[in-house]
C-alpha cells in the first residue's frame, strides 16, 4: 500500500513539474496562498483550517493520480475548496481588508474559487472521456 501511495506521489510532483510553464506562475501563486502564507498566521483559526484543506487537497490528488493517472480528474481534489470558501466568507467581517491577514483572507478565497472553476471544467471533460494524462512522459 504505501508503494503504491510512494509511487503515486512522485508521479504527481513529475506532473507538476513537467506542467506547462504558462500554469506555473498560478500553481504557484496557490501554493503559497493555501500552503506557505497560513504559517505566518498559524494562531489565527481560518489559518489552520486553510492549511489542513491544502493537506487534505494533496493526499487526494495524490490519491487519484494513483487511479487515473495525472488526470483532469485530479481537479476533483479542490471539492474541499467548496465548504472552505464558504467558512471563510463567513469570517469577512471580523477581519477588514485593510489588515494584512484580511487581505490574505480575501486573496484565498478569489484564487480557490477561479481554481475550483478551472477544476469543474477539467473534471467535466474527464467525465466526458478526455482521460489521458495531461502530461506526456510520467
């Protein structure tokens, strides 16, 4: 099981880095919007809670690269985006955008949301049968 997971995870970071390089700048820019700026504010609880969905987001894209390959299915790993975004349009008020974690706030939840777009209309074309890799030579 865990060679299965092992080999499964490599293949996903060979995925990203043999994407495009157009798509680096904003697999990047959500990278550190989910995974890097919450450290800076790890007592806040929208902070935790943003960190722990990035982890969930990677075990499961880990997981269906697994399945299907370096898929448009992989967009279905953003799913958790959906009850995250709403949490935290629930937390707007308390902290105004002209606070530096107010605008992060607001920054996460504009990126996960045009992603979470992107990421439907990959996992319609999947179920509409384009399910090859999106990523030659994995």
């Amino acid at each position: 099981m865990f060679r299965r997971f092992a080999k499964a995870c490599v293949k996903y970071h060979r995925g990203l880095r043999r994407m495009p390089a157009a798509w680096k700048p904003w697999l990047i820019s959500l990278l550190i919007a989910n995974m890097v700026a919450p450290l800076f504010w790890a007592d806040q609880r929208e902070a935790q809670v943003v960190f722990g969905v990035a982890l969930l987001n990677y075990f499961t894209f880990v997981i269906l690269t697994g399945i299907s390959g370096f898929s448009r299915l992989l967009g279905l790993a953003h799913i958790y985006w959906i009850p995250l975004i709403g949490f935290l349009c629930t937390r707007l008020e308390t902290f105004p955008l002209d606070t530096p974690f107010g605008f992060w706030l607001r920054a996460v939840i504009i990126l996960d949301a045009m992603s979470v777009i992107l990421d439907a209309a990959n996992v319609v074309r999947y179920c509409r049968g384009d399910r090859g890799e999106m990523v030659q030579g994995l």
